[in-house]
C-alpha cells in the first residue's frame, strides 16, 4: 500500500513540474510582412505609360502615395495585438517598391482570423502630435500640406482624357482639416484561412485603385477634377478607398 501511494505521490509531483513549465513557458515572438500591391483590373498599376478607363473617362496614373496606421492583428480567441503606435506609421509610395512591403517586428505567434489598419491619421495625432517621428517619412514623400500642419493620407495624381477634356491634371490630395472635416478611415479585413504564425510570414494585401472613382460613391473626373479640402467630395474619395483593399491568400 506505501508502495502505490508513493507511486501517486511521485507522479503528481512530475504533474505539478509540467504544468510549471507549461506556465514559465516564455511567449514567443515573429516577423510579419505586410505587402501591398496596388492594382487595376487584376493588374499592377504602371505609373506614366499605362492608360486606364473610368467610366467613358481614360486616364494615367502619375502619383500614387497613401498613409497607413495604427495596425491591429486579431486572434482567433478575439485578443487584439496593437501594434506600438509611436512605430505604426508608413507611407505606400507607388514609385517605391520598398515602401510596399512593411515588416512588423514582435508579433505574438499564434493563429490571425484578420487585420485592421489605419487610412490616414487618426485625431488623436493629428496635426502632429504623437507621431514625430513619421514627420520626415511624411515629408520626404510629400505627405503634408504646404500650407498647413498636417498630413496628406492619400495622394492620387495623373492625367485623363474625357469628351470635353485632353490630356488633362487631375490631383486628389484627401486629408484631415480638424475635426470637422475627419477623413480617416479603418480598414478591416479577414482572412480567407487562419494565419497561423511561423518563423517567417507575409500577408499580401492588393488596393483595387479603380475603385477611388467607383464603389460607395460613383466619382467623375470630369465632374472635378481636383478635390482637396472639400467637405462633399474628399470624404466621398476616403470612403471608396477604404473598400479597394481586400487579402489575398
């Protein structure tokens, strides 16, 4: 009988030692890479060469720049990771293929259902607060108003041609001015399999460009061809962005 009771006794201590080592387990950590491509018709977009059709409109892309922020990975379980904010601030720059392929470092390894992003800057940093650090991306990539403390979220230049127009500018420069006119936006996107984290993963990410004229709201370069701080028309750009992205796996 002390026999089989020492037996217990010795098996619920090495119990009792793995679920210390369960527990003292330490967390381990990944990279992730976001890349986003930008594309039209299932194409990536070319600067300057290529001709593209909106509506009964045709039009090249000159400039193609936007902000992206404050970047979220959620669980399965629901826990959100936030990535640190002070380091959650990128330009997309077109004519940079660098800059299209953003890696976040320390990220919790377990398994991802979706990602949330940041277009723009959100208020609590705006002008530019908090984030002094992404001033000089900002600038380097013409990212802030000349003529006023902030930041410009989605740069979209080109020309176009239309049946009263001829190789004609277009320039959308869509940003915050205070509070009154806010045109950040969140993005949420899930993805089609589980992402579970391993030493090294990427996560792709496309912009349908084409859908800054058509989604939400059906946008005219004819009808205007320069929109900046217009309380009617620049959160209309911001809300057909924010549906061009999608994941693709």
């Amino acid at each position: 009988m002390k026999k089989w009771w020492l037996l217990f006794v010795v098996l619920g201590f090495v119990a009792c030692l793995e679920d210390s080592d369960d527990q003292a387990s330490p967390q381990e950590f990944t990279e992730v890479t976001l890349q986003f491509q930008n594309q039209i018709e299932g194409e990536n977009v070319v600067l300057n060469s290529e001709t593209y059709v909106n509506s009964e409109e045709t039009y090249e892309i000159e400039t193609l720049r936007y902000i992206i922020s404050n970047i979220v990975l959620i669980a399965e379980n629901g826990e959100e990771f936030v990535y640190p904010q002070a380091e959650s601030y990128f330009v997309v720059n077109e004519e940079n293929e660098a800059s299209k392929s953003i890696t976040l470092e320390g990220i919790p390894m377990q398994n991802y259902e979706a990602i949330r992003f940041g277009l723009g800057v959100d208020q609590s940093n705006y002008p530019l607060n908090g984030v002094n650090n992404f001033v000089p991306t900002a600038e380097e990539n013409n990212m802030l108003w000349s003529w006023s403390a902030g930041y410009i979220f989605l740069r979209f230049e080109g020309n176009y041609t239309s049946a009263t127009e001829n190789d004609h500018l277009f320039a959308y420069h869509i940003g915050s001015h205070g509070q009154a006119l806010d045109n950040y936006k969140e993005v949420t996107l899930d993805f089609q399999n589980t992402l579970a984290l391993g030493s090294s993963n990427s996560i792709e990410i496309t912009s349908d460009v084409s859908k800054i004229f058509e989604a939400e709201f059906s946008l005219s370069l004819e009808d205007i061809d320069d929109i900046q701080v217009d309380p009617q028309y620049s959160p209309q750009v911001m809300a057909n962005f924010s549906q061009s992205f999608s994941i693709q796996q």
